[in-house]
C-alpha cells in the first residue's frame, strides 16, 4: 500500500536531525514519531507509513514500536490530555474520587474524548510528585495537591 | 550533618546557573579528575563503595572497572537513566528540578573513567521542568568548555545528549533502556553480555541512575574514607529519602545512609497524618516487600532492609494506613506491573494480569478461599529466576509480603463477599 500522505519539509528536516545523532536511520524511529506527533496530534496510519518509509523500515515493524509505549497516540487525541496519576501515592490520597469528579464533570472516561474535542482523559502511571498526590498533568503542565475544590478552576484553564 | 546532594538545592529561588554553580564550588570535580587517570578515579568510586541508588545497590566504581579500557574501543557510551517511573518514587527529579549541573558534572567525570565519548540523559517524558533546565545548563556547559571537543585543553572530548522518553516503565531497566535508545520496543536483552562490553549499538557502556551520578563529583572532591563516614551503619554516603501517603509532612530529605525508619518516619514526615494509623510500608517504591510495625527500628540500608525480608531500593517509601485496604493497595500494585510488562516473556505477560483479575474479584467481593493459595503459586512462578527480567520478580514483593501481613485482611474479603473498606 502507498502511503497517501508525505511528510512535510518541515518534519523531515526535524527527523533528518535526529537521524544524523544516529549510527542508523532506523534508531530515529522514537524521534521520528514523536516529530510527527507533535505536528499532527497523533500518528494515523497514513503518517505511520510515511514515517516508516522515511526511515526505510517496515510499517508493520515502526508500528510495533508507536504501539509499545504509552504517549505515542495512535487514535485521534482531543486538544488538551489530561494525564490522571493512578499510580499507588494517588490511590492511596483519593485520586479515584479526582477521576468520578472529571468523568462527572466533562462526562468521559479514561481513553475516551470530549464530543466537542476539548479534553481526552488518560490514565498515567507515577508521576513522580508523590509528596504532592493526588497529581495529574493537562498537555505539558503539571497540577499537584488537587481537590475537589481546585480541580474545577483547573480544567476551566483549558479550551 | 553533611549533604552534599542538596547543600546547593532550595525550591525557594531558581536553581544554580552555571556561574553560581561555579562559585560553589562547582566544576572543581571536573577539574581535579581530568588530572587523574581513569583508572585510579574507577578506583577511588569503589573504593568510596557507593552503591548504585537506582534500586539494584550494585557498587558502581565495580560496575565501571567491568569497561575495557584496553583502547580497542573507539566509541563508548555513559547513560543517566533518569526514567525515574517506579512508583512513589520522586527523588531524581527534585535532584534534577534542583541542581542540573551537579549531574552534568557527575557525567562529565563518570564518562571520563570509562572514556566514553557520548552521552545521554534518558529523561522521562512528564518531567517537563527538569527537561528544560538540564537543556539550558548542557548549553551552558558546552559553552564554558566543559563539554564538547578539547574540554579544558586536555584532549578530552565528550558529547551530551537530552533523550525525553515516550512513556514505559521497562525503559528504567537498564537494557531496555538501550533498546528504546536505538528506537525498538524497549524489551530487556538477555545478559550476558552485560551492556559494559556490549551495550548500546553493541558498544560498552554504562548506565547509572541519576543520584548515584550526583554522588561522584562529592567523592572526588572529598576522597573515600569521607564518604564512607557520611553513612551510619552497612553502607556509605547520605541517601535521598522519601515518604509518601498519609503521614504529616509527606516528602524528600538527605540523611546518612542507614537512617531507621522511624527516624524518617516519626521526625521527618512528621508522624502518621491526624485520624490515620500506621500498617506498613513499601521501603523503596512499588516494588519493595511490606515492612510493618515490628521493623520500624531497622536501619535503612542495602543489608539491613534485606535482612527485614525487603530491599531498599529507591529509599522512597509509601505509607500504607489503617483507612486503606490492602487489598485494594496491592490491587493497584499489580495493575500497574501488569500494565507495563513488556510483554517479552510468558510468565509475566501472563500471569501479571491473572494475578491482577484475581485481586480485583477478592477486592470486588467475588474472591474464593482457593484464590490465596493461586496467588502464592503466583508468586513463586513469576519470582527470581523464572523471568527475562526484574519486573514480575518485583512486582511479586509486595503480594507476597502483603499475604503475609494482611492474610486477615485478604480473608475478610472473601469470608465477607465484599470489601470491609468501601
């Protein structure tokens, strides 16, 4: 199957970077699809080939390594992620009743998205802020001690 | 009482730049150990005996003298994994978030022992603070010459580069870890050969966890004999401790190495928070057996907590109190072990999620007396020596500990048909 999408000039440059830190173009693999993903949101399977072409490996074998860890979005994301610790200092300080507030209030679950794309709600392991649990953290920021009451102002924040 | 790790740390102001690091005293490791040989600083590390504080407590500078320094390696590597992702564990990023050029330099020197021309800091990926000051001060470090060709006008050349993770637990094992640096699942490799003749790209290398690399630059600085007089009892030096959950004043701090437990407990974190009573606790993150009552009194290190039945491993400790069930505790362990199993091999890729789906029914009420007997079978088929990797034999620790300990707690579930705590 041919790819029906190319890679930018933009992202290729990205990657080539990437590449010549490299011995081989194929060690790139992690750089290339977090390049992408950053421009993109997530890697659909179009973007998967592209990529995989770029570095001359399979798709079926670049697919293995963008399934194998955790942040790399192989379905479409909403704009914002919310990354929920449910990791054993968050259970153990309440973050299960953190969760039943999100899912109360914007009405999704871990792994699904707002109808109207605003937020996608995973679950995260460990954060490492344990003396601050219960934490979660919205796309790059990083949100401790979390109540009841601030978790509200907090998802407000984000549109 | 000393601490070298966090005399220069305080969240009350930004952290060192270069220059204050420098007034410091900063960078004058660097500068005594280029004049050394690099088999004398292996040397002065071992003979420190600072034990690797990622969590397997391995004497590092033995670690190193395992490099062949027989010059017929061109290309060697020197890795900090600072995929600090076991759980309640949070002491590489205040040390990072705190003091970045302690680690450079830390690596600079490490790299310089085994002659390793190119580095990486493994970072996780949520650790977005310690992300971006690690790449200001490795710009600032290239720029004072302290990285990069000729460092220093000794001939010495050493790269560094900030590699950010996507996110696995398994990358924090230290072959894995290669892996997912060549861009593959981040799936261990066997050993032998161990990564200090065949590593990364099958060149020799080295991975140390971030505190045990904040350590060389005190060691060389100050000489063994004073590092081994930091530690109280078995080991050397300080350790970074932690204590997570319901206690006081959850938190980090610097002590000497063998600290008790209560100790850290009591005056540290303040006590058991108000309305909260103590049952146990994890000594060094998820994958620790349960300490309880009658261990509060032991000292905090590698022999001490072996002896007790557990492993001190990260040194951050996770309180489990009286309002919390064990059931649903150890539950969540094993979630999160099941979870992140690579996958590689059959007795963890299965056996973590049956011993996960068998928790959640007893929790859930649903449990049969039999199902104790099939977790104990568990923990035996997935501990030392039936797997490719730590990660079961780990996960296992608490489980096994926990139906030790709480045995009553597990039985009222099933005798009860529901958990006593929700």
């Amino acid at each position: 199957m041919i790819a029906q999408e190319t890679l930018t000039p933009e992202e290729m440059a990205e990657i080539d970077h990437e590449i010549a830190l490299v011995p081989m173009r194929r060690a790139a693999a992690i750089e290339a699809l977090k390049i992408v993903q950053h421009h993109r949101g997530w890697i659909s399977d179009d973007s998967l080939q592209a990529i995989a072409g770029y570095l001359e490996i399979s798709p079926e074998e670049l697919d293995s390594v963008a399934t194998f860890y955790n942040l790399v979005f192989r379905r479409p994301v909403g704009r914002n992620i919310i990354l929920l610790c449910d990791s054993i200092s968050c259970y153990v300080m309440g973050y299960e009743k953190i969760y039943g507030q999100i899912r109360d209030r914007l009405g999704i679950s871990f792994g699904q998205t707002t109808p109207d794309g605003r937020f996608t709600l995973l679950p995260n392991a460990c954060l490492g802020t344990c003396d601050h649990a219960p934490a979660l953290m919205i796309n790059n920021e990083l949100f401790r001690d979390l109540t009841e009451e601030n978790l509200d102002e907090i998802l407000d924040r984000y549109h | 009482m000393e601490t070298p790790l966090t005399q220069h740390i305080s969240f009350d102001r930004p952290c060192y730049n270069l220059r204050d690091y420098e007034k410091n005293g900063g960078y004058q490791a660097l500068r005594k150990a280029l004049s050394l040989s690099p088999e004398s600083i292996t040397n002065t590390v071992q003979a420190s005996d600072l034990k690797g504080r990622g969590g397997a407590g391995f004497n590092t500078g033995m670690k190193w003298s395992f490099v062949p320094m027989n010059g017929h390696y061109p290309v060697k590597y020197l890795i900090a994994n600072a995929d600090e992702m076991e759980p309640g564990t949070f002491k590489d990023r205040m040390l990072m978030e705190g003091n970045p050029h302690q680690l450079i330099e830390g690596m600079i020197v490490s790299a310089f022992a085994i002659q390793a021309n190119i580095s990486y800091i493994f970072l996780r990926w949520a650790y977005k603070k310690a992300g971006r000051l690690l790449t200001h001060a490795i710009e600032e470090a290239y720029a004072a010459g302290y990285l990069g060709k000729n460092i220093l006008g000794t001939g010495y050349n050493l790269e560094m580069y900030l590699h950010t993770g996507v996110g696995r637990y398994i990358c924090g094992e230290e072959t894995a870890l290669l892996n997912a640096l060549e861009g593959k699942r981040a799936t261990p490799r066997a050993k032998p050969p161990f990564p200090q003749v065949s590593g990364l790209f099958g060149k020799p290398t080295i991975v140390n966890n971030v505190e045990t690399l904040c350590n060389i630059p005190h060691i060389i600085n100050n000489g063994p004999d004073w590092f081994k007089s930091l530690g109280k009892g078995n080991d050397a030096g300080t350790k970074i401790y932690g204590v997570s959950g319901r206690v006081k004043r959850p938190g980090l701090w610097e002590l000497p190495m063998g600290v008790s437990m209560r100790e850290l407990i009591e005056d540290c974190a303040g006590g058991m928070a108000n309305g909260y009573g103590f049952r146990g606790a994890l000594p060094g993150g998820a994958s620790t057996d349960f300490l309880v009552e009658e261990h509060l009194d032991i000292n905090l290190d590698y022999k001490s907590v072996a002896a007790a039945g557990s492993r001190l491993g990260t040194g951050t400790m996770i309180i489990l109190d009286d309002h919390t069930c064990p059931v649903g505790f150890v539950h969540n362990l094993e979630h999160f072990f099941a979870q992140e199993s690579c996958g590689w091999c059959t007795p963890c890729r299965e056996g973590l999620p049956w011993t996960e789906k068998i928790l959640l029914s007893i929790e859930r009420g649903e449990g049969r007396p039999e199902d104790l007997q099939l977790l104990e079978t568990h923990t035996r088929l997935l501990g030392p020596g039936n797997t490719f990797c730590a990660l079961a034999p780990g996960a296992m620790e608490p489980l096994q500990s926990a139906l030790k300990y709480f045995r009553e707690d597990f039985e009222k579930h099933i005798d009860q048909k529901k958990c006593p705590w929700r």
